[in-house]
C-alpha cells in the first residue's frame, strides 16, 4: 500500500473528526454521529428494526477505519443493507482521492437478501470512502460493514477464474483473448493488465473495469430513449445524415448487424447508402434487397466489378442526399443515439463541417473492451494517429469539394479524407461528441483487434501524412512512430541554426555552474548561450525572467540543472517545435530515477489542488499510455517550466513568468495559458527525452502551493476546469489514465 501523503492526512483527519454519519469498518453496528446537521436528510432512530432514515437519495455514509489507512487497490467490501420501503435499496460507493470535483463512484449489487460481497478495485491514495445506500426517502438498516484488503494473486485468480472457465467451454478464444492481453501489456504494462482482469466477472466491481463502467454511465434505458425521442422532435434543425457503408462478402451475421444498428437510431432523419464491390458470396446481395424493401431509408447499388474499399465508398456517396455523411464500416456498428448527439453538436454548432465522437471495440459476442476517448481535436495529435476515425461526420459539400476517397490509399482511406477536409476547415468548425457512438468489430484479420493485421493501412497513412504535409509544412516529413498506427512528425530546422539561450535553473548558482559542462557536452554544433537562473522558490519566476533578459537566443530553452538528457536530438527537437508560428511552449518528457514517467505534458484540474496534473506520471518507458497517447506529440494546455521551451520573442510578449503573482509554483502553466489568450498553442513531443539526477518535488507539495492554486484558479476560473486535451470520461488523477465514475459534465 502506498504512503498516504502528510496533507492528506491532515485533511483525511479533519474530514473524520468533522464527520457526521461513520461507518466503522468491522463492527456489526454503525456509530452514528451528527455532522453535518440534519440537512444531510440522514438521522438515527432509537429503535426498531430500521436504525437510518434518509429523506431522499443524497445520503452519503463516512465509512472510516481507526486501525489503518483507508484500503487501496484490491478491496472486498461487505455489508448487509435492509430498506423499510421495497426497491430502495441501491448502495453506491463513492471514492474520493482528493481531487476537487473528481469523485468517483460504482454501484454495488446487492443478493435477493439485501447482502453485498464485492471485489472492488480501488485507485491509490484513498481520501475518504462514502457509502450512499438508497435511492429515495427510507427507514433503513445497514450492518456487517466490513473492507478486506485483497492481494493482487488472489484478485487475479478470482477475477480470472470465470475466464478460464469460459476459455475451456470456447477454445476457439484463445488467441483472441491473447491478443487483448498482449495488447493491454503493451500499452499499459502490468497496470493495463490488472485493468483486463479487472473486466467483468461474476462478484467484481473494479473503477477499472470497462464493462462496469459501460452498464453504469454508457447504457441506454428505456426512460433515457424517451428523453431523447423528445429532444429530436425539439431540434430546430434535422439534417438528414448520409450513412456510407462499402461491403464486399461481409458475413450475413455482421452485415445484417451493421444494418440494423442504422435502423435502430432515435434520430429517424437518416439514409444509407450501400455499395457492394461486387461480392461473390450471394447472400450479401440477398441481404441488401431484404432490407431495401424493407425500409425506403436503405438504398444500395452494386458495382460491377471489384475496385477495393476508396472506390466502393465513392460509389456509396454517390448515392447520398444528406447534408452530412457519416462513415460506417460493413461490420461495425453505430449505438442507438448515435446520430441524435450529433446531430445535437450541429444544431449547437451549425457552420460545423466535421463532427467525431469516442469509440469502442466489440466482441463477436457483444462485450465491449478498448474505449478511446479523444480530446477536442487537436491537429498535432491527428498527424500522429486517426483522432476522427470513427464516428466520423463530414459536411457533404465539403468532402466532394476535396473529391471524395481517393484510390490508392486503401486501409487508410478515411484518414486521407478526413486529412484534405481538415485542411479546407478551421478548427472551430471541427466538434467533438465525448461520447462512445461507434462499436468497431474485432474480428480476426480485423485492424481492432491488431493494427499489424493489415500492414498496407500503416504505409497508406504514412503517404497520406506526407501529402498532407507537404501541402501544408514543406519541409516537414513523416516517420514511423512505437507501433504500427502511430507515426512521428520530424519538423525542419533552418540553415543556420537559431541561436539558442539555454536558462539552467537550480535553488543555488553553484549547483547550476556545476552542470555546465556536462550540458556544453550534448550541444554540439549548437550555437548555445549559457546562463543561469537560481534562487528559492518564492523567487523562481524572478531568477528565470531576469536570466533571460536581453538573451541573444532566438530560442529559450528553460532547463531544471538537474537533468540529463537521454536523446541525441533533445535540442533539435525542443528547437524544430520552437520555431513553429503557431507554437508558444514546448515540453519534453521527463522522467524520474527509477525510469518512469514524471512528465507528459499537464492537464488542467487534475491533481490535489485542482490546479493541474501529469497524466500518465509513473508509467514505465516502454508504455505507450491510453492509445499511444504518452508517446506520440500532442497540444496539451500546459508543459513544466523544467523543461520548456519558447521563443524569446513571444515570451517577451506576454512578459515573461509572472514574478509578481506567481513567484513559483504554477508559473509554468499560467505562462502556456498566457500564451494560449494570444493565439499561441502548447505542444508536448516525447522525442525530447531527459532524465532528472533526483526525484523532483511536486507543485503540490511546496508550502506555497496552496496560495498559488488560489491565485491561479481565481485568474483561469473560465478555464481551470474545462481542459479540452482531456476526456470528461478520463478521471482527474495524476498517473496512467482512468476511468471517469462518473463522467464530467460536458460545458
């Protein structure tokens, strides 16, 4: 179990000595304090079978231990929980890991006998656990509370057990089964494993299993289906949307699937456009004049002879009327609500010419795995990886106005597109749905299950990043990225090299003069101007504003002396970003003694302070984070001034690190946001590599940070919470990326 941070402590201990209603765990019978007064709506009877009463579902139980710190990790909870009123009984644990306004919570299921034995899969650093038992105003009775730390074997061995069973009954899901466990290995190392065993199984909850959090925020009921019938006949404007969809001898089981999940949308203001690419397995053609018949909103036309999968999407689009198309392969397949929140962004967005929502992958048997959720778009990220992909929602005009799919890009046709029309759309007009609209089928010789399954798609994408930025950044060029679907921007350098003002910082002057020469070392050929920057914290802004007053660098490069860098081109890269017309600050990605990540770029309101934080802190080297995230370049809001570089003449602009309100801590990000008001993005690469000498201290942790996080988030309050690099379905927790439960409000 890790070390619970001293603040925490401190703030844990004022929460439980304040608090109203404790749970302790291991008794058979709550103690009952008052806290807050009654307007928490839960009060103690004095007798009865039913001890509790609520007055509504807001009733939240403090559950706290007094012989150890709250459990992390792998936790069974137990309790018994009996309700006056039948049906009231719907117990939610709510987690609370100190993050302001990033409470977590899961439901627990309870037996025919109102009993709840769950395996719960906790994050780390637990503030406090609180227990909402009803759903509605009851007398109720909750006893046997009880919170047994589990081991990770024997969490493994009970949560993979039901698998096993499963595998010897269906042999032929071995290698499929395989694959998503490689594959989580590969992107999250044992962590993206622990999250596989921690999908669905009979008895366990885990804040990290998908399964669990798809059936509490990600399924429809029938009352959310009525909602949403009414606010489509509400729309002020119904586009009719175009679904394309080329087939070539899909199987009849998928194809029809495909299909139906078309008819199946709210949103009735919709047609699909088929084009067979002349199948030879009759069925397809039988299933396409089933379903025309069926419903006039089906039309097909079938090509005489095969031209692979850009030509049979030209044919399809030929046959649209929409407004807009929507891209659909032939054995995916779209939720319900699909095109009604899309259609919702338009009528908020009406010049949009893309919209794109979340996806998800789907098993032959229905169970959903490998969320992405995405950013708002985010043009560097889209060069690395297909930000659009699926759901992807073009304007009609537009697409044709770039002449549809082109042939000779196959595997990679959708990117191509979507790359040409970006080109012709300001970013405004590009909107994003945070929300998983989009089922992608992973099937064997299917890219969802292994993006190595069909290697063309790789080299088609890379020839149409090329093209893109050859129209867009001469000079610039395309290079293979960690894996198969990701790839690397290298941007050019000028000849000459820029002269380059390089600001070691340290808290003395001796310990940054000591550096010097080991840094003279990894700038060869560089025209580099040396100084130092050193002083406490209180005076850091001061130190590094007046280190590079009257630099000679066209380039500052902001660096903390402590650090070494780990690749060659460490400085051409920080420069070649630098230099860019759109960029402000630039990051690296640092990472701390024991070679794991420390930073990737911040995020705003994630952390303690709800000030920003590092997302995938802690990972290891060799993991790619969520979709390749943490080793592909990015915008992010802001990057850490132990790092960072900036053109003089914009950091001059904006005057510098703000010495007089932010003297330390959060300088670093309030100069990107200051940066960001005068039209200037952050970007963050992971091909700066650097490695700190020690672990460094934490914003969070300074004694200034406190009146910092005040300052800062009364100047950014517009902001602070509303970070677009980040998935409202993406926890606020420092650390590899999580689980929202529940996801953030969408502004």
């Amino acid at each position: 179990m890790s070390e619970v941070p001293e603040g925490r402590r401190q703030k844990l201990a004022r929460l439980t000595r304040d608090a109203a209603h404790e749970v302790r765990m291991g008794l058979t019978r709550p103690i009952v304090h008052l806290w807050p007064e009654p307007a928490t709506g839960v009060t103690a009877d004095s007798g009865g079978p039913f001890e509790w009463h609520a007055d509504g579902a807001g009733a939240l139980l403090v559950l706290t231990s007094d012989a150890a710190p709250l459990p992390t990790g792998w936790t069974e909870l137990s309790f018994r929980l009996r309700t006056e009123a039948p049906g009231a009984a719907s117990p939610v644990l709510v987690v609370d890991t100190g993050v302001a306004g990033a409470e977590q919570s899961i439901r627990l299921p309870l037996d025919a006998h109102g009993r709840a034995r769950v395996l719960v899969r906790l994050p780390e650093a637990v503030l406090a656990l609180r227990l909402g038992p009803v759903s509605r105003a009851t007398r109720f009775r909750l006893t046997d509370v009880r919170a047994v730390r589990v081991g990770r074997t024997e969490a493994a061995l009970r949560t993979s057990w039901p698998l096993a069973l499963r595998l010897a009954r269906e042999p032929q899901r071995i290698p499929q089964v395989a694959r998503r466990y490689l594959g989580a290995l590969r992107t999250g190392g044992l962590q993206g494993v622990d999250g596989v065993l921690g999908q669905k199984s009979q008895g366990t909850l885990s804040l990290e299993s998908y399964d669990d959090w798809v059936a509490q925020y990600d399924t429809l009921t029938d009352a959310d289906r009525e909602s949403l019938r009414r606010t489509v006949e509400a729309l002020p404007w119904k586009p009719r949307v175009s679904v394309l969809m080329p087939t070539y001898d899909t199987p009849e089981v998928w194809l029809r699937r495909a299909i139906d999940s078309v008819r199946a949308q709210l949103y009735p203001h919709w047609e699909l456009c088929i084009a067979d690419d002349a199948s030879r397995q009759p069925h397809v053609r039988a299933v396409l004049e089933d379903y025309a018949r069926r419903d006039a909103r089906i039309r097909y036309v079938v090509r005489p002879a095969n031209g692979h999968i850009s030509a049979a999407s030209n044919s399809a689009l030929e046959l649209a009327n929409g407004e807009f198309i929507a891209l659909l392969d032939h054995d995916d397949e779209l939720t319900e609500d699909a095109l009604v929140r899309v259609v919702e962004v338009l009528n908020a967005h009406p010049d949009a010419d893309v919209v794109y929502s979340d996806e998800d992958k789907i098993e032959p048997q229905g169970r959903r795995f490998d969320p992405y959720f995405k950013p708002a778009f985010n043009l560097d990220l889209f060069r690395t990886q297909n930000l659009i992909s699926h759901l992807g929602v073009y304007r009609t005009e537009r697409v044709r106005e770039v002449g549809g799919f082109r042939v000779g890009f196959e595997g990679s046709q959708d990117h191509d597109l979507a790359l040409r029309v970006v080109e012709r759309t300001p970013p405004e007009r590009i909107q994003h749905v945070p929300r998983v609209l989009y089922h992608w089928r992973a099937i064997p010789g299917s890219t969802a299950l292994d993006v190595g399954e069909k290697g063309y798609a790789s080299t088609a994408a890379r020839r149409a990043l090329q093209e893109h930025l050859d129209r867009t950044e001469p000079g610039a060029r395309i290079e293979p990225g960690p894996n198969a679907s990701l790839h690397r921007v290298r941007h050019p350098l000028p000849t000459p090299r820029p002269r380059v003002t390089v600001i070691l910082q340290a808290r003395t002057a001796s310990e940054a003069t000591a550096r010097l020469d080991a840094w003279r070392a990894t700038a060869d050929g560089w025209d580099v101007d040396w100084r130092v920057a050193s002083g406490s914290p209180e005076r850091v802004s001061a130190s590094a504003n007046e280190a590079a007053r009257d630099a000679p660098g066209e380039v500052l490069v902001f660096l903390d002396a402590d650090l070494s860098p780990d690749s060659e081109d460490w400085l051409a890269e920080l420069v070649s970003q630098a230099l860019r017309p759109e960029v402000g600050a630039v990051g690296a990605k640092l990472f701390a003694p024991d070679g794991r990540v420390e930073h990737a770029g911040f995020v705003l309101g994630m952390g303690a302070d709800g000030v920003a934080g590092g997302p995938y802190r802690g990972l290891s080297r060799e993991s790619t984070g969520h979709v390749g995230r943490a080793a592909v370049q990015q915008r992010v809001s802001a990057v850490s001034a132990a790092c960072l570089a900036v053109r003089r003449s914009v950091f001059e602009r904006v005057g510098g690190f703000d010495a007089g309100v932010l003297p330390g801590p959060w300088r670093d990000v309030d100069l990107c946001l200051r940066l960001a008001a005068h039209g200037l993005m952050t970007v963050w690469t992971p091909h700066a590599v650097l490695i700190h000498a020690t672990v460094p201290a934490s914003p969070e942790a300074d004694l200034l940070s406190s009146s910092a996080a005040t300052v800062f988030k009364a100047r950014w309050k517009e902001t602070v919470d509303d970070d677009p690099f980040h998935s409202p379905n993406h926890a606020l927790g420092n650390g590899p990326l999580r689980f929202a439960w529940p996801p953030r409000p969408v502004r």
